[in-house]
C-alpha cells in the first residue's frame, strides 16, 4: 500500500522544499488512530518529511530512488487533527560522496483556526536519505 503525504509543493530551491499535506476524515489509517480522537499516525509524519525530501534530493539528483537510511534527533511536539494540515519544510545539510543525503526537517500544523504565525511543531528531526542499491 502507498501513502502519497505530499498534496502540494509550495516552494522548492536546490537545497530546501516546503510541502503541505492536508489531513481530511476520509483517510484510511484515521479509523483505527485512534478511535474517537483521530490523529495523524507519528510514523506518517516521518514520511511526509522523507517523501518530501526525496523529492527534493530525486529533483537535483535525476533519480527518485531513494530509501530513508536513518533517523536522528527525532522530537515530536502536537497532534495533527482531521480538518487540519501539515507544512513540511525540508533542507539538504550535506551531501555525502557515496550518494547519501543528510537532511533537516520540521512540520508544522497548520489549523484554520489559529493564525499562521501560531503554527505548532508536530514534528522535526534529522534524517539521512540513502540511494537504493542496483540489484
């Protein structure tokens, strides 16, 4: 099963991308997480930051072939709600000889009921993107 988190690309240079996902009820994984409070599953929210970050590495590199190689640093701050949306904002920090991509993300909850100066973090962290091997 694939999960597409990136419903729109808002910005993007070489070194940085800022994307938004919208979280609606319709989505599958809310029934279950949890029910009578559903929330965006913290596995996902690690995913619209890697699934945006390969679009940016895919973007500069020609090739949309990359695995999330590991996690650091990793903080989770609020819940993102239905009715709510995520902005992701990824940037490339080093660039490694053997393909790899070390990145820096964060995602903030963007709410029709708060100012945009008021964005929450639901998550930030750093994250190496590694090319997958040819077989």
């Amino acid at each position: 099963m694939h999960f597409d988190l990136v419903d729109a690309v808002m910005k993007e240079s070489d070194s940085a991308i800022v994307t938004v996902k919208a979280v609606t009820n319709a989505e599958e994984y809310l029934q279950d997480h949890f029910p009578g409070f559903p929330v965006l599953p913290g596995v996902f929210m690690i995913e619209a930051m890697v699934q945006a970050g390969r679009r940016l590495v895919a973007a500069s590199a020609g090739d949309s072939r990359y695995v999330l190689g590991e996690v650091r640093a990793l903080k989770y701050g609020t819940f993102v709600r239905p009715g709510e949306s995520m902005r992701v904002s990824v940037e490339v920090r080093k660039r490694h000889d053997d393909g790899r991509v070390e990145c820096r993300g964060q995602a903030v909850v963007v709410s029709p009921e708060r100012q945009a100066d008021d964005a929450r973090t639901c998550v930030s962290g750093r994250f190496t993107l590694r090319p997958v091997a040819p077989c």
